[in-house]
C-alpha cells in the first residue's frame, strides 16, 4: 500500500510541475529547464540518500553511473526536450503513453508477470488517462511536424525503457543508492544539454539571479519535477514498475482537475469519464496489491 500512496503523490507533483513549465517554455530553453532540474535534484535528492544511508560498493559503481545516465539522459533530459516542442497539449498526450512501453520492457526485464485483474485495471488506468488528457482542439498542424510526433513518442518509448532498467537498478543495488548517483550525473548532463543549445551556464545564473520573479515557473517546475521523480523511484521499490507507472500517469489528468479547481475550466463528458476509468482503475489497483 506504501507504494501506492508514493505513487499517487507523484503524480500529484508531477501534475504540478507540468503546469509550471508550460509556462516557463516561453521564457526559457529546455536546457536551461533541464539544468535547473539537476542542480535541484543535488540539493533535494542527495541529502535524502545521505540521511537514510548509502552503501556503494567500487564493483556496482559502474552499473550505478551507466543506468543513471541512460535515465538522466532518456527520462530527464529527452522529456523536458519533447515538451518543449509543438503544442503542449498533443506532446503530454503522447508522453502519457508510456506506461503501455514499461508493460513491455518489464516484462522482459524484470520478468514482471501481471495477474489478468492487475493487467486489467492497469488497462483501465491507462485508457481513462489518455482519454481525460486527449485535448479538446487537436492541431493537424501541429501534427504535420515531424517533432510533434517524433520527440514525444521517442520520450514516452524512453521513459519506458529507462523505469524498467531503473527498477532493475534499484531491485539490486538499492534505491537511495541510485537516487544519489542520479542527482550528481544529472549535472553533467545538463552542462551538454545547455551546449548542445548553445546556452551558457554562466548567463543562465546572471539571468535567475536578477530576474528570479520572471523565471519563477522554470524554478517551481524543477522542484516539483524532482519530488515528484524521486517518489517514483521510491514507489518503484516497493512496486511492480508497469503498476507504480500506471499510476504515476495520471499526472496529465490531475493537471485537468487543477485546472478546474483554480482557472475555472469546465469538465465535459468525455473528461469525466476519462476521470471515472483511471479513478476506478487506480482503486482497483490498490486492492490488488
């Protein structure tokens, strides 16, 4: 039950954080996103790890540092990159998907075998997600542009790949183990991504240190981007991967329900019952664990 609980607060702060950085788009790249990502994720993730205990071992360090990259890399970094390209709406849409990719990958990987029951509520969990998140005006347009699909599909692919290695990982080497090594292999990461885009670390901090007001939302997205990613890791111990993503998905439907609560947005039918679906598949869930 643990995990369930850590699972349904991850998404609730990834719900958040998505909110945060549709806005902060339109004030800085990716990268810079990205890089204020993983200096939060040193502040967040590595005095939690050192307070619960670490214990690397020189033989299992390497296996550390290669899963942690591959996730900061295809997790991280490609997901901030995907949505930042096209509208919003379509590229989260397709991201959500991937909890139909850990199914896959796990299943392989982790040799995780559902119950008919799990499968079906983790189904249901999943289509009640992207049906809640499909957006009311769906830009052809948008569609005609090979990054719009492109990008999206191959982070919602990644992120498949990477939770089932993550979870692999984390099974055998230990989670605060892996959270500690992410969050220091995060910045390295981030210093390529911000060359690869031709930014500068240095005016990345001349910019927040005298427009930290106007670049709040890059700042709040980061934070709640990096709890809400490392209770996934958590919930990732104590659950199947294809059960704690399913769950962890239905951020793109709390980002709706937010949206009602505090900008007024109206739910339709198809959204409520989108929401009934992954509601019902979640609780569903948790009897099953």
């Amino acid at each position: 039950m643990l995990g369930i609980v850590l699972a349904i607060y991850s998404s609730f702060f990834w719900a958040i954080s998505q909110l945060a950085y549709k806005k902060s788009f339109k004030e800085l790249e990716a990268s810079q996103d990205y890089f204020i990502n993983a200096l939060f994720g040193v502040l967040i993730w590595v005095p939690i790890a050192l307070y619960f205990g670490i214990d690397i071992q020189l033989s299992t360090l390497p296996r550390l540092i290669f899963f942690a990259l591959f996730a900061a890399i295809v997790s991280e970094a490609l997901v901030i990159f995907a949505l930042s390209k096209g509208q919003l709406s379509i590229t989260s849409l397709i991201i959500q998907s991937y909890p139909m990719y850990i199914m896959i990958f796990s299943k392989f990987i982790n040799s995780e075998n559902l119950t008919k029951t799990q499968f079906l509520y983790i189904g249901l969990t999943i289509v009640g997600t992207l049906i809640t998140f499909l957006p009311s005006k769906f830009s052809f347009n948008e569609l005609k542009k090979s990054g719009a699909i492109f990008w999206p599909l191959l982070a919602a692919v990644g992120i498949g790949l990477s939770d089932s290695l993550s979870k692999n990982t984390i099974d055998n080497l230990g989670v605060y183990n892996f959270l500690f090594v992410l969050a220091l292999v995060q910045v390295p990461v981030g210093l390529a991504f911000l060359k690869i885009e031709k930014q500068s670390v240095k005016s990345l901090f001349s910019t927040l240190k005298t427009e930290t007001q106007t670049y709040k939302n890059g700042i709040l997205g980061s934070v709640f981007n990096i709890i809400g990613t490392g209770l996934l890791f958590l919930s990732l111990d104590e659950l199947l991967a294809s059960v704690s993503s399913a769950i962890t998905a239905t951020s793109g439907a709390i980002v709706i329900l937010l949206s009602v609560i505090f900008f007024d947005e109206k739910l339709n039918f198809r959204v409520l019952f989108g929401m009934f679906a992954l509601v019902l598949g979640v609780f569903g869930l948790s009897t099953t664990i």
